[in-house]
C-alpha cells in the first residue's frame, strides 16, 4: 500500500478542481494523546468527474503558463496540512461525537474523553483481519471525522 485515503468524491467549492483527503501521519505522545495529520490535495477530474491527475503536476507541466501563473496556481491549490488531537476533546461513548462545554465550561453528563473513546473501542469495530487492516481502518475512520469538521 502506497497511501491511505478517504475514498469520498470531494468536490471544491470555488473551483472545478476536486478535493482528495490523504493520511499524512498519526503523532501519539508519552502520554498516549493522539494527533492526526491529513493532507487535502488538489487533483484534476477524468470524463466520470473521478480523480484524475494531481493539480500541482497538471500546473507545473503546462507550458502555457508563464512562471509567475504558475507561482500563482502553485500558491492557490498548494496541498494543505489539517490536523485533529484528542488533547482536550470529550465525545459521547455511544457514538464518539464530539461535545462542547455549555456557558459555565460544564461538558454533557455522561461524556468522556476522546482518548478513553478510541482506547475502548473494542478490534472488531475495525473491519479486517490484521493489525494493519484494523489501524488503516481507524486511520480512515479519523480522517472522515476530520473531514466532516472541519469545513472543507
């Protein structure tokens, strides 16, 4: 396996260009906290309005455009980091949906950190048979909530 993406379509909103969600890489500290780091890269679409080429590459192999032009398009649909952390995040258990402290800083009854909600989901919430299946599973798990907040 070369990478693990999100396999949704991502239409762009200001541009006919489509959007494709790559992992980057998973950070856990000594204290077991977790960020996650996805990439949104940008990437022509074929006849079906599927993925074709990577945007940058389109743009830096057209002769048609001038090196400022390309300095340009390079700048405006250049691959963005995004990241997520279970550092200071509550969920609810049943569903792992993020939860927000009210106006006095409470948090809903019953809500538990993000961390404690990925450390007892039990392997078979992950489909697969190896280790690895499991970890890409949760790793595209991640990279959907990611996505789904943060307003692509």
């Amino acid at each position: 396996m070369n990478g693990l993406y999100f396999n949704d379509t991502i239409q762009h909103r200001h541009s006919d260009y489509l959007i494709r969600i790559a992992h980057h890489k998973l950070e856990i500290d000594s204290d077991l906290e977790m960020r996650a780091f996805i990439r949104l890269e940008f990437w022509t679409k074929d006849e079906n309005g599927n993925y074709d080429q990577p945007l940058l590459e389109v743009i830096q192999s057209n002769p048609n455009l001038s090196l400022s032009q390309k300095a340009n398009d390079i700048e405006m649909f250049k691959t963005r980091i995004w990241s997520s952390t279970t550092r200071g995040s509550r969920v609810m258990p049943e569903t792992g949906v993020f939860v927000y402290p009210d106006e006095q800083g409470n948090y809903p009854e019953g809500s538990i950190t993000q961390l404690e909600y990925w450390q007892s989901l039990p392997a078979e919430a992950f489909p697969g048979v190896t280790l690895a299946n499991k970890v890409y599973a949760a790793l595209l798990a991640n990279m959907e909530e990611i996505y789904s907040l943060g307003n692509i």
